[in-house]
C-alpha cells in the first residue's frame, strides 16, 4: 500500500532539522540527516528516502552544501596583496611550552625541602608572627611592635612570617577597605616596613589567602623580598642546618589541610600522620593558637604549632562564634643543635619575651662551656 504525501507542516519540520545541522556545519550530508533524525526520532534512511517526496510533492530541499576546496570568486582585474600569517609556528609554540614546563619544574624540586644553613651551633629561635593583617583596624600593633622590637635584637632570633601581612581585599570583599582608614597605598608601605625597616632578621616568609585576593600585592613582595628572605607561596618545608650536623625538618604553612572543632591542630596532626616527616609542622589562619609535643608510633618526636595572629578586633569572628583569644599571638621555635635529648632539641613558646629571655640565657650558657 503506497504511503501517503507528507504534509507541508511535516515536510519543513523535517528540513528544518536537517537544515539547522546543515548551518552548524555537519559535513557530509549524511551526517546531518543522521543528527536530526536522532531528534526527530526516525530511521536516518527513512528520512533520508522521504526528501524525494518532499521535493516532488512540495519542491522543497535542504540547504545545499558546498564542495569542499570550494573557493570565493574573486573579482576579475584585481590583484591582492599575500599577507604573511600572524602566527608562530605550532612547532615554536610547542618548544616554548616545553621549555617553560621544564623552567616550573625544576624550580619547584628547588623549593622542596631547601635548606637554610646557620653559620654556628649556638640555638636560635624562630619568632612566627601570626597573621599582621597590617593596617587592619582590629590589629594589636602595640603587640606587633614590641614583639618585633625583641626579635630586632635580640642575637639568634629569626623572624617568620605566615602569612596575611595585610588585609589586600580583593573580589567581593573590596566593598571591606570602606570600613578602614587605611588605603591600599598605605598597606604597601606598612608591609614594606615590615619586611624591609623593621629590623626583623626574616628567616622566611609566607604569602596567605589575603595576598592572593589582589594578585598585584603578592608580586610587589615578592619583588621587595626576592634577595632578602625565601618568599614562599602559601607552605615552605625546608631544613635549618648546623655546621655540626644537625638539621632540623620544619612544614610551614599558612595553612594545612584538615579541620576538626574538637582539634586546633587536625591540619598539623593530619600533615605528621600522612604527609612527609618533619620536627615542626606550624599554621596560622584561623586566628586562634595552641601547641602540642607529640611523639608518634616509630619515635619521632614532633611539635604541632599554631598562631593565633595580631587580628584582636575581628567582627567576622564575634559574628560567627568564634573564639577571640587573648595570647599566642605568635609563637616561637626554639632549635637546639647541641643536645642529644629529643624533647629538648625544638622548644615552643607562646610569648615572644619569654622565649627570647630562655635563648639568651641559653646561648649563654653554651658560649661559657665553649669558652671554658
């Protein structure tokens, strides 16, 4: 029994289909019918088959598609300039990326586990400060400058900095430096006081989450501190080496990963469980601090540090709940090459003087022995 003529309708709701493939450049023709045919729900055959009733029933056809190689005709008389293409070679392009993988790489093997040499065996301290957020207008910089005056002169004791040095607002929080009298002109010359005036012997220094906010401040710092002190995104792991041998192992984060409500420490604890062995693993960030000595199931003995920071006036906090403490603002390591006890080579301090007083006496101590 002869099929009946396709309707009008059914005709151009089937080229319709077969047209918009057409326009999305399916080539050849098969490959369009056999796209709209899929949303038409037929056979590709079958429609294939009915565009010879369509068009002798309707003189209807799909849209034509150019030959391949088909070119536009040019105007006759006319002769064009040959333009040179603006591209570089593929193969150029390709060796650049090539060498500039192998440039990344071997400068991040460079800042895996590094080391920084001391020159003596007499203990040294390292002052961790907190997060500064410098300029901010909940900063202690009363507490800032006089633990920073200590470390300036104190002989032996070193400045680390984890991170935050300002608050640098960036993306959605820009609408934040309205609630602060401090520019972000003025931001930069804080932070340069503190990496370059300050008289802060920097051991190292980390960039955290508010250096990342505007990417242009990370930059600058980088440029101010690149001969000065290792400036290090976000961790540094590195060793401290003594002329004696003695090396101690210390992660540095602004951060590490893991949080527990129960456990200030869940990230440091986590990093000494299942990450790379260290002696030190030390955060800041959450604007909150404790400290504990540990050692594990093989006999490492290992310190958990974290720094509460200078950030006392903190509405993000009283918001949320969380806890405003009152000390650790930062936190202090003290590394003793010369001892053969393990609790006693790495010491922690949550009070800058107190710590500065214990190394003093103890440089002391070990200059008299050398003497005598």
């Amino acid at each position: 029994m002869p099929q009946k003529p396709l309707t009008l309708a059914e005709a151009n709701r089937r080229l319709d289909a077969i047209n918009g493939y057409i326009l999305a450049g399916y080539r050849p023709m098969g490959q369009a019918i056999k796209a709209a045919a899929a949303d038409l729900g037929m056979n590709p055959n079958s429609l294939w088959t009915s565009l010879t009733g369509i068009k002798t029933k309707h003189g209807l056809v799909p849209l034509e598609i150019p030959e391949l190689g088909a070119v536009p005709r040019k105007a006759p008389g006319l002769t064009f300039p040959v333009f040179p293409s603006d591209e570089i070679p593929t193969s150029e392009i390709l060796d650049h990326l090539e060498r500039q993988y192998a440039q990344q790489a071997t400068a991040a093997a460079a800042r895996k586990w590094f080391s920084i040499a001391v020159d003596d065996n007499l203990p040294i301290a390292i002052n961790w400060f907190g997060d500064p957020h410098l300029g901010s207008p909940g900063c202690n910089i009363k507490l800032l400058r006089r633990d920073v005056e200590i470390v300036a002169k104190t002989p032996g004791m070193f400045g680390g900095n984890v991170g935050d040095t300002v608050d640098n607002w960036g993306g959605r929080l820009l609408r934040l430096y309205a609630e602060s009298d401090v520019s972000k002109k003025t931001e930069r010359q804080l932070a340069r006081w503190f990496l370059q005036d300050s008289g802060v012997p920097w051991l190292i220094w980390l960039h955290g989450n508010h250096e990342s906010m505007s990417s242009e401040f990370k930059l600058y710092m980088d440029g101010l501190g690149a001969e000065q002190v290792p400036m290090i995104d976000w961790r540094a792991q590195f060793k401290v080496t003594f002329p004696n041998g003695a090396e101690m192992r210390i992660d540095a984060a602004h951060d590490h990963k893991g949080h527990s409500m129960w456990n200030d420490l869940h990230g440091q604890e986590r990093a000494s469980v299942m990450e790379e062995q260290a002696d030190i693993y030390i955060a800041g960030h959450r604007h909150n601090w404790a400290f504990k000595v540990k050692e594990t199931v093989d006999g490492r003995v290992v310190n958990l540090v974290r720094c509460r920071g200078y950030k006392f006036l903190d509405d993000y906090a009283v918001r949320w709940q969380f806890p405003q403490q009152q000390q650790g603002a930062s936190m202090v390591t003290l590394l003793d090459p010369v001892t053969d006890s393990p609790t006693e080579r790495i010491r922690v301090f949550a009070d800058t003087r107190a710590a500065a007083d214990y190394l003093t006496y103890l440089r002391g101590r070990y200059a008299k022995r050398k003497a005598a």
